[in-house]
C-alpha cells in the first residue's frame, strides 16, 4: 500500500480515522505480532536488528 514504511506511521500518527482503528482493535493481533517477532529473532536475527535500526531511523525523521 506504501512505498516505504515510515509512509505507514506517518498515516498512524497524522489520520485520526486509522488511530482510532489500531486503537479498537490492537489487541486482537498482540499474539500475531508477538509471534512474528519471536520467528524473526529465532530464525533470521541479522535482518531483525536491521529492521530495529530501520524503525529507528524512522522514528528520528
């Protein structure tokens, strides 16, 4: 849908429809994410610390 992911959180934090939408339904995918994580540690950790610096990164722009 975006052609980057910071396109993404900028859409979170600037559109009050789709805040309110993560907001109704985030606990419905706690477990999914949590998941994800854990598999992406486990099995590929080298690209999971590249992905932390790239949301970092993001954060500071």
């Amino acid at each position: 849908m975006y052609a980057h992911h910071c396109q993404a959180c900028a859409r979170i934090y600037r559109d009050e429809a789709v805040r309110r939408l993560v907001r109704e339904h985030y606990e419905e995918m706690i477990a999914e994410v949590l998941q994800a994580a854990w598999l992406d540690e486990h099995h590929v950790p080298g690209e999971s610390r590249g992905m932390a610096e790239r949301r970092r990164a993001c954060a500071q722009a």
